[in-house]
C-alpha cells in the first residue's frame, strides 16, 4: 500500500509554492518521496528550508509567469534540473476584486495571463515531455468558483471555468499515452488570497455557516489530495476536479 502513494524517484514541478495552498502542496510532495521544483516571484527559503528539514530536496526557480513567454521558459529550465519532470502542479494564481462595473481590463487581463494561459502553456510544453517518457501526472488547481459565480471577481471566475475545462480537454488527448491530467478545487482556505473575505465579519460568519465541516480549510488539508493525484493510486482517474471542500458543494 505504501508504494501505491509513494514518489519516490519523481521529480514535481510546483507553480506558486512560496506560501499558501501551493507550498502546503510542495511539502506533500516532498513528504511522499518527491523531488521539489518549487517556482514562485518571491523568496522560497521558507519552503525550501521545511522541506530540508524533513529530508526531502528542494530547488527554486523565480520566475513571473504573467510575462511572455515565461511559461515555456520555465518548463524547460525545470526539465534540465534533473532531466525529467514526473508531476505539475499548477498552482500559480492571482486574484483581483472590484464591482464589475468598475473592474478594469488591465486588472482582467492580468488574471487571465496568470490564472489560464500560463497554466495552457505550461501544461502543454511539460506534456510534451511526459508525451516523449510515456508518463505524467498534470494537477490544476481549480476552486470553488470553477461552479459557482462569486461577487466582485469576474476574470478570477472565468479563469477558474477554464481550468476545468482545460483540464478535461487535456485529460481527453493525453489519457491514452500515459498522462494523468486531473484538478483539485479547494473550498474555502485560510490563505492571503481570502484575507478581505475573511476579515469581512458577516461575510466570513455565512461561509463558515456554509461549510459542514465548520471551518476553513488550510494548505495542509490539500496534501493528501495531492499525493493521490500524483502517485500511482489515481492511475485511473482522468479529467476529474477534486473539491476538498469541507462539505461545501454538497450544501
């Protein structure tokens, strides 16, 4: 059963792990056995030093995938640390809020770079290379507005439909040869990104009255999801999103 989850000898590539969710991932990973790849636009010592210190290796590389471009450059920066790139995590992500009458379409297009065309680049120039070794595991990171609409955050909402939809597209072309291409949409989390929701007394008391567990998730609630979806025990899953939710799209 243990080398059903193990990834030992992977080496995983995962976007946005400085903090929050995608560095909760990161030390998954690494605790399964994983090589870490960690990219991020701020410092990742933090990161890397938790991974150390449990015995796992870590490598960064600082990359600001909104740039052009910036995608295909890391894919092949990642592949040439140890030659080979087993999962990725796409992670990476920005979120931006304002009436929708006022939202402006630099504030739209900064989501959308970020959020959906590096996480279509990305996953496209890493699947070639898993397409050439015959395996891989692709992981996007979707939410609970790839369902629902939200307020405020019309680009972030988009984007989120079109992981899920990239993610059964992918999974349609590439399931056949060897790839895995599947996404987890994580509820309600404690992290920066819900920091106003949070501190919005009313809003945060109806969201937690939502969620049957009772509470937010945090970054270390993904880990088992994401050791699954990397390790050869969801081998037979493809082009499903995850929701590690609490309960809260069954409410």
């Amino acid at each position: 059963m243990k080398s059903l989850f193990s990834l030992e000898g992977n080496t995983a590539l995962v976007t946005g792990a400085s903090r929050g969710l995608g560095q909760g991932m990161a030390l998954g990973l690494a605790e399964a056995g994983a090589e870490v790849i960690g990219v991020g636009t701020r410092n990742l010592d933090e990161t890397k030093s938790k991974i150390e210190e449990g015995g796992g290796k870590f490598h960064q590389i600082m990359k600001d995938l909104s740039a052009k471009d910036a995608a295909v450059e890391l894919a092949a920066e990642a592949i040439k640390i140890n030659g080979h790139v087993d999962v990725l995590v796409n992670n990476a992500g920005i979120i931006r809020r304002s009436d929708l009458e006022d939202f402006s379409d630099e504030d739209w297009f900064k989501v959308i770079d970020i959020n959906q065309h590096a996480v279509f680049q990305l996953s496209r120039e890493i699947g070639k290379h898993m397409l050439e070794n015959g395996r891989g595991k692709i992981i996007n990171i979707a939410s609970m507005l790839s369902f629902q609409g939200g307020l405020k955050v019309p680009a972030y909402t988009a984007s989120k439909h079109a992981i899920a939809g990239l993610t059964k597209s992918f999974a349609n072309e590439w399931s056949g040869k060897g790839i895995n291409v599947n996404a987890i949409a994580p509820g309600y989390m404690a992290t920066d990104n819900t920091v106003p929701i949070r501190e919005n007394k009313a809003r945060n008391a109806y969201i937690t009255s939502r969620i049957p567990q009772g509470r937010w998730g945090t970054p270390e609630d993904l880990k088992g999801a994401v050791i699954y979806l990397a390790s050869s025990a969801s081998d037979y899953v493809n082009g499903h999103i995850l929701c590690v939710d609490g309960g809260w799209m069954s409410s």
